[in-house]
C-alpha cells in the first residue's frame, strides 16, 4: 500500500483581489496624507476646536463689555451749564414770579392801609413790601444759577477716571451763568436791604 501525501489545494488568487487590496492601501495612504497636511496647515479638528474657542472668548468679551457701565457723555454738564445762564439772565431781568408776588403784596398793603395811616405806613406796606418781595424772588433766581453752575464745572471732578474732558464751550457757558448769578446775587441783596436806592422817606412825600 502505498502512501500518499495528501495535499491541501490552494485557492488560486484572482486579479482582481490583488487589485482591491493594492486600491485599499493606496486609499489609506492618501487618508493618512491628507491628515497630515490638514495638521500641517491647522485646518484639522484640533484648528477647528481652537478656532471655536477663540470665537466663544471673543463672544464673551463682547457681552461683558457690553454689560460693563459706561462713561458719562458730558451731557449732564452742558445742560447744567446752559439752565446756568438761562437762571442768571432771568436773576438779572426779573420773571413773571416775581411781579405776581410783587403785585400781590401791593394788594395786601391797600388792604392793610386802606382804613387810614401814616405816609410812612403806605409807603412801607404798598411800595416797600412789593420792591423787596421783587428783589427776594430775583436773588432766589441768581442763586440758583450761581450753584447749577458751579455744578457744571465740578461735575467731571466727580465722574468716571476715562471721561472725556470737558468741552470749552461747557466751561464758558457754565462761568458765564455763575458770574450772571453772583452779579444778580449782589443787586438783589442790594434792593432788598435798599442799599442801592433806598425807599421815598415820609417827609419827602408830604412836601
């Protein structure tokens, strides 16, 4: 009997697998480049990670600058500066507040002298009374001016350290407003205590 060798047959392998095969390396080796060169040029998920990364730290920056107060415009001032003026012209001229008192209390006194009195009594009750109730009105008015306008040009001393400075025209208009108030300050103290024109004496009327 004699032995035989058994031998196992081999598939034979087609063209087209070693075809495949060599396709398939060829595709890894272009994926692997391609990763490479993305890494290279940072266009890769890491580039993508850092890129949105840097959008959301400039998002939140926005945000919290947008949220962060903000300096005063100097509105405050030049507003303040110009009511300023406007008080110290009217402290000088005299407003409509003032001839209703001074009116009113000429009323009073006709009311007051209207049974009988001395020359010295009417002169002091209608004439008097109105004048001074006149002048205590406009110094009320050039007061005013004179403290809004103060507060024009101490108001940046008091505000945020990155202000713009002050405009000129702020600091004229608001100098401008508290030399009309203390002028109109000085002339209203003046009438009122008839240290400028003093009131018709008695005698002077009976003559």
């Amino acid at each position: 009997m004699n032995p035989t060798t058994s031998k196992t047959p081999i598939a034979p392998t087609a063209e087209g697998d070693h075809e495949e095969t060599a396709a398939d390396h060829l595709d890894e080796g272009a994926i692997e480049a391609e990763g490479e060169r993305a890494v290279s040029d940072g266009s890769g998920l890491d580039a993508d990670a850092d890129r949105d990364s840097d959008l959301d730290h400039d998002l939140k920056d926005d945000l919290e600058d947008d949220d962060s107060p903000r300096a005063p415009s100097g509105l405050a001032a030049a507003a303040a500066a110009v009511v300023a003026a406007g008080l110290g012209v009217v402290g000088l001229t005299g407003a409509w507040t003032g001839r209703v008192v001074a009116e009113r209390e000429t009323l009073l006194g006709q009311m007051k002298t209207a049974s009988g009195g001395s020359v010295a009594r009417q002169i002091s009750e209608i004439y008097g009374d109105a004048w001074h109730s006149t002048a205590l009105v406009n110094g009320l008015f050039a007061l005013l001016a004179l403290l809004v306008g103060v507060f024009a040009l101490v108001r940046p001393a008091f505000g945020a350290p990155a202000e713009d400075p002050q405009p000129g025209w702020v600091r004229a208009v608001a100098t401008a407003g508290i030399a009309l108030g203390v002028l109109g300050v000085l002339i209203s103290v003046g009438m009122y205590f008839d240290l400028i024109v003093a009131l018709p004496a008695a005698s002077a009327a009976a003559g």
